[in-house]
C-alpha cells in the first residue's frame, strides 16, 4: 500500500489534528531582534487551513515544548483552545487532551519535525512529518509533507484531511461563487 493510501484511509476517521509548533508552524528558526525579543515565522495559508479544519468539525490543538509568547499570540489568533506550551513530555499533554475530548488515540493525527514528537507520533491513528523533518520522524511517519515546516506543509495536510473526509469541495465552495 502507497504511503497516500494509508494516510486517506487513517484520516477518514480523524477527529483530531495535533501540530508541534517551532518546526512545523514555523520554520523552526530561532530569529531575535537586537533587543532580543525573539520573532518567529508564520504561513498565512497554514493559518486558513487550519480555521478550515475547524470548519469542518476537526479540532486542532497544539502540543509545543517550548513557552513561547509569539506562539499563544498565534494560537489566540486562530482561535486554538486546546494549547499546550513547555512540554518536554508530550505524552502527559495529549493524554490529558484525548481524556478531555472523549476521543481514542485512532483518531488523532500529529504533525511533527523533530525527536521529541516521535513519543506520541507512535501513539496516533495518523503520524505526518514535515519534509524537513528528522529522518527518524520521517521514518515512523504514514505521511511525509511536500512543503517544509512554516512553509506551507500544515496546509497540505489540512486540505488532504478535507478531501479524505470528503469535505474539501464544500469547503471551497463559498470561495469559488
């Protein structure tokens, strides 16, 4: 089975879209200003993408090792509840997410870039690496994205979960009238 078959097949029945933050909404640079206030890079089309999914009866959440006062800015902005920062043990946050939204591991999707994520990667009915992700994360991936983190990649993988919940064409609709 093609790796695209087996993300169409998981993501039918995915309730749940959970993004790392600095790798994969970001293109994991680490930029400060000369008063080193630290600044990040954000996709717009990520960010659509992910008020889509909402749209369409997906969560998102949100699991980030790092605090980061750019990031809960962002997540503010779009509108994310489920947000958790200054997570070294990913697996405590997604726990306590699934208990909390009534859902089993199978369906949840994560998107990561780096090591620390592969903890609950192995757990979700829907593991996705970003391209310029850590091979190993690429390795226990069913998804591996086209574009790189920050880049557009939480964009595709919103649309591909649209078309395989066959929601993707209703979705547009209101922007092709």
């Amino acid at each position: 089975m093609q790796l695209l078959d087996k993300f169409y097949l998981q993501a039918e029945n995915i309730k749940l879209i959970i993004f790392d933050a600095d790798g994969v909404l970001t293109d994991g640079g680490l930029y400060f200003s000369d008063e080193g206030t630290e600044l990040k890079r954000f996709n717009s089309l990520d960010g659509l993408g992910i008020k889509l999914l909402k749209q369409n009866g997906i969560e998102v959440a949100v699991i980030s090792a790092r605090n980061s006062k750019n990031v809960a800015h962002r997540m503010r902005n779009l509108g994310i509840e489920h947000f958790y920062q200054g997570q070294d043990d990913k697996v405590i946050a997604f726990n306590n997410l699934i208990k909390k939204l009534s859902l089993q591991a199978e369906q949840v999707a994560y998107m990561g870039d780096d090591i620390i994520d592969l903890p609950v990667m192995i757990k979700v009915g829907l593991p996705i690496a970003v391209a310029n992700a850590h091979e190993l994360v690429k390795e226990n991936a069913y998804f591996v994205t086209e574009k790189i983190g920050g880049h557009g990649a939480v964009r595709e993988v919103c649309d591909l979960l649209l078309k395989a919940q066959n929601t993707f064409n209703k979705a547009m609709e209101k922007y092709l009238t």
